[in-house]
C-alpha cells in the first residue's frame, strides 16, 4: 500500500482498510474505528458511549489502524484493487475512443463486478 507510518494514511485510506479488512479486527477495534472513520464521532463521544477514557479510545484505534496496515501489508487486497481500477479505467477510455461497443458493455460488468459494494 505504499504506507510506511501510520501518520502517512488518509481517512479515505483507512476508511477502505476496513471496508477490506474489519472482519479480522476484535469486535471492539472494529465498533471504535467504525464510529471514528464511518461515523465521524469525535474521540470524547466514543469515550462517552465506550465507558473509556479519551486516551483508552485513541489507543484502541491506533492498534487497530496498525493492525489494518499490517495485514494490507501482508495481502496487499487494496492495492490490487486500486490498480485494477486504475486499469480498468485506462481500457475504458481507450475502449470508447475505439467506440468497441460489445467490448464496453463486458467492461461495465467486470467494472460492477470488481466494485460491489
């Protein structure tokens, strides 16, 4: 992901971390980052609703944004599908340049494909 610090990730980025990976958070990173990154709380409302303190807060999301980094590292998921779209994108703009029309129905579907969500 071409992340080497934790500072370095922007709140899309970590954002689309979890929408690869929360599954493998403890339930409990997963609800915190979710309320910090989805939901915009801010870290006091977290620690209101948690029955934590502020810094018990940030410290969970930071573990837990760690933790989304070390596994991106290891399977690379959203890099793969930043430079698919990336890809996909390049065919799109040469396929209707070309005006291919079957070939552009075929890279709408593999382009809904790749990107359900």
């Amino acid at each position: 992901m071409d992340i080497t610090k934790q500072n370095d990730l922007s709140h899309t980025d970590v954002c689309l971390l979890l929408d690869f990976y929360s599954g493998i958070l403890t339930s409990r990173q997963k609800d915190l980052l979710s309320l910090y990154y989805n939901d915009d709380w801010s870290l006091s409302e977290i620690a209101e609703m948690d029955g934590a303190t502020r810094q018990a807060v940030h410290s969970v999301i930071r573990r837990g944004v760690k933790r989304l980094v070390e596994i991106e590292d290891n399977l690379g998921l959203v890099e793969q599908h930043r430079e698919l779209n990336q890809l996909l994108e390049k065919i799109k703009i040469k396929v209707k340049d070309e005006n291919y029309v079957n070939l552009n129905s075929l890279l709408e579907l593999f382009d809904h494909c790749l990107n359900r969500s």
